[in-house]
C-alpha cells in the first residue's frame, strides 16, 4: 500500500506525513479535507469533534 502523500495547504510542500487541519462541507456535491505538513499544522486550530458540537453545553 502507498503512503498518504498531500500537498500542506500552508507552506504548498509535498508531505508524506499529512495532518488534517480543516473539513470543508458543501451544499452540492462532496466535500473536501485539508491537510498540513506536521511543521505547518500547529498554525491551524484544532478540527472541532462533531459530537462535541452536538453536545449540549452542560455536558461539556
């Protein structure tokens, strides 16, 4: 099996070791990851966990 291999949406490097930064939805048609190279990823904010989303706020 081949390694992921993605370009880091921030520096445009081709990375082997990709990290998700962003889930990107849309209305019509699917929807697309983002990924990062491991340098670049702490520039972004966490992927929010959906069942957290969901979750009323006193269960946080």
């Amino acid at each position: 099996m081949n390694p992921p291999v993605r370009m880091c949406v921030r520096c445009c490097l081709i990375t082997s070791d990709p990290v998700l930064v962003s889930e990107v939805h849309q209305s019509s048609g699917p929807g697309f990851n983002v990924y990062a190279c491991p340098e670049c990823a702490p520039h972004f904010p966490s992927v929010p966990d959906v069942f957290e989303l969901l979750s009323p706020e006193g269960e946080r």
